[in-house]
C-alpha cells in the first residue's frame, strides 16, 4: 500500500468560541456573521439566563454582552464570567459599565453604536492578552 503526502489529513485547531449576549437581531446577526468570516465559533444568547447557561456548557474565550438585555441583565452574565475570560460590554451608557469595568479585571466598554472593525480589534487584543497571562500562569504554576 502507497501513501502519499497528498493523502495526509489536516490538523485543525478548534476555533476559539465567542459568546454574544444580544437580545436585538438587528445588532446580533451582523456581529456573528463578521466573528464567524474572522474564524470563530459563535454561541449567541438573548437572555441573562441563556447567557449564564453557555458560560458553563460551551466554555467561551471571550465574551460580548449587551446590558440591557429584554429577559435578565447582561450584568449577571459579565460577573459570573470567570475572572480571566475577557468580556466587552455593549452599551449606550458610559455610567452602566463603569463599576464593572472597574470591578472586573479584563472588561472594557464598546459604546453603542459601534464599530464591527474596532469592537475585532478590541476583542483580539483582549483575547491574546488573556493567552499571553495564561501562559505566564502556566510557566509560574510549573516552576
């Protein structure tokens, strides 16, 4: 039996998932649609329980949460996110995040509206930091 180099099967790292909390289609749909052409996975949530929910079952690397969700506060979900998941807030108001943002290390505001080129931005910036300290952790922990 031959093989040959054309025959190997490609190893692919799974895509880091992203969890969206956005009640709002209008604002939703665009969002995932642009993480999705930029190689994530992405789990969306309407709902500060839905929210929660996909904090534990799909283990995101990041977060981006709206504050004023219909069903439930999207605050619920940026505190509950463990400490060094990073989470961007979307909100109107600079006065609804401010504590969290204070609170909560690895969480910045993206103001409403926003743009999808530096909401990315943000988000990879904030994502490789969390990498770069996890691996600093790591290499602490083992010594």
């Amino acid at each position: 039996m031959e093989t040959s180099d054309d025959n190997l099967a490609v190893v692919r790292e799974p895509s880091p998932v992203i969890l969206v909390v956005e009640d709002d289609s209008a604002v939703r749909q665009p969002l995932v649609k642009f993480l999705q052409m930029r190689q994530y996975t992405v789990v969306t949530a309407e709902t500060a329980d839905e929210g929660l929910d996909a904090l534990k079952t799909h283990r995101p690397v990041a977060a981006i949460v709206d504050l004023r969700l219909r069903r439930g506060s999207g605050r619920e979900v940026v505190v509950s996110a463990p400490a060094g998941m990073p989470v961007i807030i979307f909100s109107g108001l600079r006065s609804e995040s401010a504590d969290l943002e204070t609170i909560r290390p690895n969480t910045r505001l993206i103001e409403k509206p926003y743009s999808l080129v530096m909401l990315m931005d943000t988000l990879e910036d904030m994502v490789e930091q969390s990498r770069v300290n996890q691996a600093g952790a790591g290499r602490t922990a083992a010594s």
